[in-house]
C-alpha cells in the first residue's frame, strides 16, 4: 500500500506482523480516545482501531440505517447463496480481530463491518471474545462500508500487513453530508495476490461474482430478480466445488421435496390411485436421488401397496 511504510525495527512473535506506519490523519471520520490496556477487555463500543503501544481507540460516528443496511444486507445475500450451494456461510458481524503479545494480551485491534466465513466447518472459528490472528482462520471475505470513513488512508494496510485474504469496500448509493464528494458510490474488491492487495473486478472467494453486481444488491431497496440469478449462479458455482446443492440445505431442500411430491401425488391422481398420507410420509423419507424412480412408480402401479414395493418402501402390516 502506498501510504505505509513497514516497521522493521518491531519483533515479531507468533501471530503478529509488523505494524505499518501510520500516516496522518489516519482513519478520516472518526475521533481519537484514549482506551486504556485496563479497560480494553470490557470495551462494547465501536472503534476502527485500536493499539496496546498508544493505547488509542479510533471511534467512528454514530452509526446509520445508511451505514448499516449494506452489512446487514451482506447477511442475507449470504443466506441466500448458502441455500443455493446446500452448506453454511456464517457471518460475524463487526467482531473483534485481534493480535496478541507474548502474554496473551491484546495488542492491536480491528473491527469491521461484517465478517464472512465461506466454509465454517473447515475453518478455525473464532471464540467467544475475538477473532486471534496467528490462532484463528482469518475470515474469508470483510466488508468496510466507508459512509463517512475512508478505509484507504490506513484501515486497507492493517488489513494488508495482517494478512487478511480479501477486503470488500463499499461506498453507499445514499451519500451522507459528511461524505466527501470525490468518494462516489461503488464496492471494491482488494485480493490478496504475492503478499499484497489488488484491486479486482471479480471476487476469488465467490466465483464470478463482479464488484458490479455485489454493489447493486447492497444498495437495492427490495431484492430484484436479477440479483436473485446473480446468487443463484454464484451458489451453484460453490456447490459445484463442494459437490453439494439446493436439495442439501435443510429448508429448501424438504420445499423441493415437498413440491416433487406433490407432482407424483398428481400423476396418482390422474390415474385414479389412491395413496394414504402415511405413504406418501414413508416415499418422503427415501434419497432424493430417487425421483424418477418415483415418477416411473407412479405411471405403472396398480394401487398403494404396489407403488410402495416399486420403491422398496415397507407398507403398512
């Protein structure tokens, strides 16, 4: 990053880097405040960031439904692209991430506006206190909402010189008064490539997703149905990775089936077969996989106990 130069002259133990150097006026919309090492463990505010050497706490604004719909709006995109690949995506919030000294204290603290963990099964999650940089998973993807902040001035580097994978950085479509005007809306994704950040249409996180399309589904006021094809393929280019899909996710997956069902209930009763409800609950219960053997049941069965023993399924005794 071009504002920061490395501090070779701080030794670095497990799990921390060198801080960069911090230029002026280094988090833009937020007030300096004197936290204390004492009292930094029982901090609930918000803050940018904060250091054990200074013991400063950077404070931004009052937050505002501006600032907050696109985080909260991160969640639910992330909700729904989680559906569409079968699996969890979690989401943390502005949690705290942390570097610890020698000691276990706490050293350097950043908070960010959401913190998305793509593949929570594999990760090493977080605790109950922070995110522990050197002991956790860094999170897959950030997001900083700079409304009245400008994430580049120093906030990018930490994130940099931490180690962090990507950064998204949006800039509302609803402009505040306090926000300098030569920031105008847009999201930027910032890659990690060869140890460093690049700027970059495309997330590497979430296949294909532009930073285009990201900043239009932050800032639309209902989801649009060219958002929702948006997260339909960028959850089934996940899926196609994990090998997962609709049908592995608890709650669209038993809609699908309900809804397969319901066709083969209207093959039966075009037929004119009768199959109780405690059938069709024992059919609900096989794989899946298994619809067209269901369709093809339901076209050449003579009655209930038929249809059944077609797919193997025990009637009643």
């Amino acid at each position: 990053m071009a504002d920061f130069e490395s501090r070779s002259d701080v030794a670095c133990d497990a799990g921390e880097v060198a801080a960069p150097a911090l230029p002026a006026d280094p988090f833009p919309g937020c007030t300096p405040r004197r936290v204390a090492r004492s009292e930094i463990d029982t901090w609930e505010g918000r803050l940018e960031f904060w250091d054990a050497d200074t013991e400063i706490a950077w404070v931004a604004e009052p937050t505002t439904p501006y600032h907050e719909k696109p985080s909260r709006r991160l969640t639910a995109l992330m909700d729904r692209i989680a559906a569409e690949r079968g699996s969890a995506i979690a989401c943390y919030g502005s949690m705290d991430l942390m570097q610890r000294d020698e000691h276990g204290a706490p050293r350097r603290i950043l908070q960010a506006d959401e913190s998305v963990y793509v593949h929570p099964r594999r990760a090493r999650l977080p605790g109950p206190k922070a995110m522990m940089a050197g002991e956790d998973d860094f999170p897959d993807v950030v997001l900083e909402v700079d409304h009245t902040t400008d994430v580049r001035r120093a906030k990018l580097g930490l994130y940099e010189a931490w180690g962090f994978p990507e950064v998204w950085v949006e800039v509302p479509e609803q402009r505040a008064a306090s926000r300098p005007r030569r920031r105008r809306p847009g999201l930027t994704i910032h890659r990690r490539v060869a140890g460093a950040f690049q700027a970059s249409a495309t997330s590497g996180v979430f296949p294909g997703w532009t930073a285009a399309e990201i900043h239009a589904a932050l800032n639309e006021t209902e989801l649009s149905e060219r958002t929702f094809a948006v997260l339909h393929r960028v959850g089934a280019a996940l899926g196609a990775q994990d090998g997962t899909g609709p049908d592995d996710d608890p709650m669209l997956g038993w809609h699908r089936r309900q809804a397969r069902l319901e066709t083969v209930r209207e093959i039966l009763r075009a037929r004119g077969i009768a199959v109780s409800d405690r059938g069709f609950a024992r059919v609900a219960e096989i794989d899946p996989t298994s619809d067209d053997a269901v369709v093809r049941a339901a076209l050449a069965c003579n009655d209930e106990a038929d249809f059944l023993a077609r797919l193997g399924v025990a009637g009643d005794t």
